[in-house]
C-alpha cells in the first residue's frame, strides 16, 4: 500500500505541467497536523503518566506498590478478570460456531443483541444490575433475606465486566468463522470424526489468531473497565476496589505518584495489548 | 441444493447441517446472552416503567437533566465533528503518504481503545491543568481547558478519534487510484479529484465513523469525569447524573435518564446499520 503510494507520487511529480511543490507542501502539512493532534492528544498524556509516577523517583514509584489498598486493587482485578476472560471465551467460541457454521432465521438479529453492550453507555451496563440486586432492586430483598450480596461485592464487578467485555471475542470469531466456510469440518464429520474430535482439531487451529484477537482485547477491556464497576462496586478501600477505581480513589487524595503508578501499569498492559494485537495482524489475520 | 436449502430454511427454523452441536452452542448462547444482557436491560425498562407517567416526564426534563443533556451531546457533537476533520486528516497521511514512523503510529491509533478510561482521564486532565505541560501555554491566552465543557470535549475526542481512523482508513484505501491517475490526465485539479472521486468513496465511511464517534462519546464516563470538574448544570455529563441518581438511592429516576440515554443508543446504533448499508450499495453501484 505505502510503496504503491510512493510510486503513484514520483509518478505525478515526475509529470509535466504538475505542480510538485503543492504536493510536496501538502503532505508535509497533513503529516505535521496529524503529528501534532496525535501528539497533543495521545502522546503527552501517555507520557505524563510516566513521568508523573516517576516524578519523585523509582523508589517512591515501587513503594506506592507497598500500600496493602493497591495491591488488593490489583489482586481484585486478576480475580475479576479470570472468571471474565474464560467465560466470555466460551460465549465468543459458541456463539460464533453457532452463528458461523449454521444457517437459521433471525441469525442477523442475534448479532445485533450480541454487539448491544457496545453501544450501552458504561454507566448504565453497572447500573441495570443495580436496579436487579442492590437494595431497592427488583431482586433486592429477598437477597439481603438470604444474606446474599452481589452489589458493592465480587459478584456485581464481575457481572458488570462480563457485560461490558461481552462481545469482544464472539465479534471476532463469528466474522471469521462465517468467512472460512464448513468444508473442512465438513470433511472431518464425513470422515468419522465426532463433534468434539472436529472442534479442537480443524477448527480451532483455524481460527487461533482470531480466538487471541479477541481474547486480548476481551481482557485490556476487563482489567481497564471503570465506569459499569463503578457503579456496582460501592468504593470499599481494600475490598471492592480494583484497579481503575483505586486510581481515581488516590487521585482525589492527591496522591499523584500513587495513581499514576497503578495508570502506569495498565497503561503497559494497553501496550502489550497493541503489541501482541500487531503482531497478529502481520500474520496475515486482519480486522477489516 | 441451495434453492432447496433456502425453501427448507423457510418451512423450519435451520437449513440442515451434517455438522453436530447447534442445539448446545445456540441453547447456551441464547441463554447467556438472555441472563446476562436480556433480562437486565429490560429491568432497566420495567424499573423505568413503573414510575407514573407524570413524574418520568418531571425526572427526565428536570432542568439538571437538560443541562446534562446540552453538555453531553454538545460536547459530543463537537468532538465527533472535529474528529471528522481530524480523523479524516489521519487517515490520509497513514494511507497515501510514507514517513518515519508511520506503522507505529498506526498501531498507537487503537491506543484510546486499549487505555483504560480512568489512565486517559487522568493524564488529560493532568496535561490540560493550568499547570500542565500544555495547558501553561493556553492559561495566558485565557483558555482554560480543565473543569470546563472544552476539557470534556477533549477528553471525548481523544476516546472516539480510533472509531473515526479505523472507519475511513479502509474506505480511503478503497479509492481507486487509476481514476485519479485517469481524471489527472483528463486536466482535473487536485481538489477536483478530491470533490469528484475520493470524497464520494470515503463519504459514508465518514459519516459511519462520525455516528460511531458520537455514539461512543454521548455514553463515555470515565476519561470525562476527571476534566470535567463536575458542576451542576455546567459541566456534569448525563452519565454522571445517572450515577448521583443510584448513589441517592433514587433508582427510579436513574432508570428514566438511563431509558433516554438508551433511546439515543438504539437510534444511533439504527443510524450506523442504515449508512452502513447505504455505504455497501454506494460502493457497489460505483462498481469495482
């Protein structure tokens, strides 16, 4: 693409009666305001968390890991994530071989239900389990009769991540599933394989970078997700707060080192979700 | 055989298959889908519902809401619309030019999708204070950009400028490249390829990436309340009011402004399917 790009501009430049220098001027201006919006933009806030955590050094930055509230943030979010992460996985891998791999009616529909919590604004994914289980909820009080807490406890993070994270590997899988085609499994069923032989044997081989695809991005969101566990979680220091909600909590305290030390870690769990993201798509596997 | 299978696909649910497992991937994704985003969203509904007609109309024009509902969607608007701007700049100098560093910056681009919200908006606001590494520049000039609607603008573009990129992007690669080279020779200007041929391929992909931006923006929470400062009527954002509402304990009132916000969803999401298609027919009749 870039190289046929390069050759199409010689092309023109080296033509006669074309104005090279408008070209030339052109681009030099497009790259210069994309540059400079980018970097307004995106590039000194990613820095300032860097140099914010490390403003009063790197003992400072690996002491404010020391304060037991931080690290039962991040143990409460690797709790969340790990019950997230698979059971989302699983939806995504039947999801997608039901809607890949059969043809039945109302199949468009069931993707757009699948793809609505993308559209739901993060603050009303928290709240409808709320409105389910918290105290004057639908389910409300015949928890609290049984003694049973989901909202501003695990259970209520958990559900409110799982809703916001779950579309993302179903969203991948479906596409390319759709796109390879029954042939080969097909083949395999033909031959005596069973289900299940045919499943982990020809299919999921073929979709692996799908399946990671979704996955990591499954899980950036999961760790990173603020608003729906806000609502749901009640705040409580040490025992319902993960990681992006401890963030805020030191913040309003302006314990600045401490904040962006924790935004520093999620901001290089965003980077290697982009790395490994790449790296995908350079085998081949794309987006679009 | 698919003349028959379309016919088959009319009388019953499914097409046949040789392939086993529908009934379990189809049971356990409906069920999944059903119990955790189905029954949820239309508790929401209900919890709405059962408010008196009076007081729903009371709660959602309230004039905290509508002040709410300028900011959000005010805010929201503009920074859809610079992203077009922008976003479209963005994606022209990653597609038709070469320059150092243009695939990193490419893969930066999904950066605001990666980044939990509460790092964005921390860092923003950190960046754009009076004191900050931009906003020092911009307080001599009298622009103060955080705790004021622009900060929430900024924060909204920088969160809905990848949907932008990532929807033009394609499109732009689309264009044809021997009909610029054809009209080039016929004597068109630069601006006239650009208003004949490049802009008519590009266009719905830009205006699915404005609506895409939009919707995401209006619904946003967590980058925004960090810069917004947060004042009624000024700078407080309808999700945010959402969340008062729930802290209140007034669960009625929440699900009302969230059933108006969820309106606002379900016509965007509506809007982005038509352009969408739209976009397929327009592409297609220009032929390939």
């Amino acid at each position: 693409m870039a190289g046929q790009a390069i050759t199409l501009h010689d092309e023109l430049a080296s033509r006669p009666g074309h104005d090279t220098w408008l070209t030339r001027i052109l681009r030099r201006m497009f790259i210069l305001v994309s540059l400079s919006f980018l970097a307004a933009l995106l590039f000194a806030p990613l820095a300032t968390v860097f140099a914010t955590a490390l403003g009063k050094g790197v003992e400072a930055y690996f002491a404010s890991f020391n304060d037991p509230d931080t690290r039962s943030a991040i143990r409460l979010t690797l709790t969340a994530v790990a019950v997230v992460v698979p059971l989302n996985t699983l939806f995504g891998l039947a999801a997608a071989w039901a809607i890949g791999k059969f043809e039945f009616r109302g199949k468009s529909f069931l993707i757009t239900l699948i793809d609505l919590p993308l559209a739901v604004s993060p603050v009303i994914s928290g709240m409808i389990y709320v409105l389910m289980f918290g105290l004057q909820g639908w389910f409300g009080a015949w928890l609290q009769e049984h003694d049973i807490s989901i909202i501003f406890a695990l259970p209520g993070i958990i559900l409110a991540t799982m809703f916001v994270t779950f579309p993302y590997v179903a969203r991948e899988l479906i596409p390319l599933m759709q796109q390879l085609g029954n042939d080969e499994e097909e083949a395999a069923i033909t031959l005596g394989a069973n289900g299940w032989t045919t499943f982990f044997r020809v299919t999921l081989p073929k979709v692996r970078w799908g399946l990671v695809y979704g996955i990591i991005l499954c899980n950036a969101r999961a760790m990173g997700e603020f608003g729906a566990v806000s609502v749901v979680s009640g705040h409580i220091r040490g025992l319902t707060n993960t990681m992006p909600l401890h963030i805020e909590i030191l913040y309003n305290e302006y314990n600045f080192v401490g904040a962006f030390a924790v935004a520093s870690l999620l901001t290089l769990l965003a980077v290697a979700t982009l790395i490994v993201k790449t790296l995908i798509e350079r085998t081949g596997y794309k987006r679009h | 055989m698919s003349a028959a299978a379309t016919e088959a696909a009319q009388a019953t649910f499914r097409q046949p298959s040789i392939l086993p497992g529908f009934g379990l991937t189809f049971g356990f994704t409906t069920f999944f889908l059903s119990a955790l985003v189905l029954l949820p969203l239309a508790a929401l509904v209900l919890m709405a519902g059962s408010m008196d007609w009076h007081s729903f109309i009371h709660t959602i024009t309230s004039p905290r809401a509508l002040g709410s509902y300028r900011l959000s969607f005010g805010a929201s608007l503009l920074a859809a619309t610079i992203n077009l701007v922008f976003g479209f700049i963005i994606a022209w100098t990653l597609v038709r030019y070469e320059f150092p560093g243009r695939k990193l910056i490419d893969a930066l681009i999904d950066m605001p999708f990666a980044l939990p919200t509460a790092v964005s908006g921390i860092a923003l606001t950190s960046v754009f204070a009076a004191n900050g590494w931009i906003g020092q520049y911009l307080e001599p000039f009298g622009i103060k950009v955080a705790y004021t609607w622009i900060g929430v603008t900024v924060a909204l573009t920088l969160i809905s400028m990848p949907f932008m990129v990532r929807t033009v992007q394609p499109a732009l690669e689309e264009v044809q490249k021997d009909l610029e080279d054809a009209a080039e020779t016929l004597g068109a200007g630069r601006f006239y390829i650009f208003r004949r041929i490049i802009l008519p391929t590009v266009l719905p992909a830009m205006l699915t990436g404005f609506t895409l931006a939009f919707a995401r923006a209006v619904g946003e929470y967590g980058s925004v309340i960090f810069i917004a400062g947060n004042l009624p009527m000024k700078t407080e954002i309808t999700p945010l009011l959402i969340v008062i509402k729930l802290e209140e304990f007034d669960y009625k009132g929440a699900a009302a402004l969230g059933v108006v916000m969820l309106a606002i969803s379900f016509c965007m999401l509506l809007a982005i399917n038509l352009l969408q298609a739209w976009g397929r027919r327009r592409l297609t009749g220009v032929g390939r």
